[in-house]
C-alpha cells in the first residue's frame, strides 16, 4: 500500500517519471530474480554447514 501512495504522490509530482517507473519495475524485477536464487543458495548451504557444526553439540545432549 506505501509503494502505491508513493507512487501516486510521484505521478502526481512528476508524472512522465511515473509512467516510466511503472514500465521499467517488471524488467527491474526480473533482473534482480537470479540474485534472489542465489541468496537462497547461499542462505541454505550456510544452513547446512551450521547443522554440520552443531551436529555432535546436539548428539551429546548440548542446548535443547
């Protein structure tokens, strides 16, 4: 919902840089997907790595 008063406020401000904004976020978007994959990637093999270390702390009995 603040995305679309901003928006509103910048048509209403400057309405040629609306028109274009509004046209250009689905390339934008699109753009920074393969950055948002590589984040979960990378998200997960920190996941995993951190599991690995924990492993013999949680098979001892350590924090519950």
């Amino acid at each position: 919902m603040i995305k679309f008063l901003l928006w509103l406020l910048l048509l209403v401000v400057c309405w040629p840089l609306a028109i274009l904004a509004l046209l250009l976020w689905p390339i934008v978007w699109l753009l920074s997907l393969p950055f948002r994959l590589l984040g979960i990637a990378v998200e997960g093999v920190f996941s995993l790595l951190r599991a690995m270390v924990m492993l013999p702390a949680r098979v001892l009995g350590g924090a519950r």
